[in-house]
C-alpha cells in the first residue's frame, strides 16, 4: 500500500496532515471511482516538539478539536512552584 501526505494546517503549533492511502491496483482496475479502487484517507495530530503521531482522525474538525481539548487539559492542570533558596548573606 502507498500513503501520500501533506500538511493540510497548523493549529497552536500542532501539524495536521492529511494522509491519503493507495493501495496497489493492477492497470485494469476498470473504475475511477476512488472508493471502488479502495482509497482511504485521515487526518493525523502531530506533536509540535517531537513531530510524533498523537492520534489519527477521519476528519480535519475532529483533529482540531482534539487539539483544543488537549491544550485546555493542559492549562487545568496546576503549575508547581519551584522553591527558590536565597543565597546565605
């Protein structure tokens, strides 16, 4: 099976790709008919600092959302101080 992808957006630093899957015909497929030749396609979230593959969606508001939701989790979460130590006068 071939994939093609290409960047569709960037959402809060967030690559969306759509990817497309082509899987191998012979030459007398006899239809043009995407479906009926077996193309397949997603959306695929990756990660702004590693470019890993966080989830994979069947549509662009899917993956979006996703990355909104994921964010706002983050921002619950609490922010733990650091204790600083001042230097012995």
């Amino acid at each position: 099976m071939n994939t093609s992808r290409h960047t569709e957006v960037n959402v809060l630093g967030y690559r969306i790709d759509h990817v497309r899957a082509h899987p191998l015909v012979s030459a007398f497929a006899g239809t043009d008919s995407p479906r009926a030749n077996g193309l397949d396609s997603w959306r695929e979230v990756l990660c702004p600092d590693s470019g890993v593959v966080l989830a994979r969606f069947s549509s662009r508001a899917e993956a979006e959302r996703y990355i909104i939701d994921r964010e706002l989790e983050n921002a619950r979460r609490p922010v733990h101080a650091t204790t600083v130590h001042a230097a012995a006068a």
